[in-house]
C-alpha cells in the first residue's frame, strides 16, 4: 500500500491481548485476602455439612417413630 505522495506505508502490526501494559503481579495483600476468605468458606462448609448431617439422623430417627430422638445431654458432675 502506498500513501499519497508515493511512500510506503507503515505496515500495521496486530494487536496483543494486554497491549503494552506491563504484568502485574497478585499482590501478598490480595493474596492474603483470598486465602482468608477460602479459609473461611471451607469452615462454613464444614459446619453447615455437619449440621445437615445432624438433621438427617433426627430425621432417619423420627420416621422410623422412635420416641427418643433428641440428643442426649448428660448431667454435669460437680
């Protein structure tokens, strides 16, 4: 291709995906979060799992007719 007044023209070079933007790096902070935020998921998860597990055995107990379901609390000794 030729521009008016006979020169070449500068050929076009595709764009990168991110441009000329330098790479930037997670920060030990965002990190930090993250980790902290995963940590707590899967703390919540293991309570709410064993909670549900707690009702599925009262459940199982209580079709099964069964009159003593509940949990057993035993008596403090002092």
């Amino acid at each position: 291709m030729k521009q008016e007044g006979g020169r070449p023209a500068k050929p076009v070079e595709p764009s990168k995906p991110g441009g000329n933007e330098e790479y930037r790096g997670v920060s030990n902070t965002g990190l930090a979060v993250f980790l902290a935020a995963l940590a707590a998921a899967l703390l919540l998860g293991y309570l709410l799992v064993n909670k549900l597990a707690d009702i599925s055995q009262e459940e199982d107990c209580m079709l099964a007719h069964r009159r003593n379901c509940a949990a057993i609390e035993l008596p403090s000794s002092r």
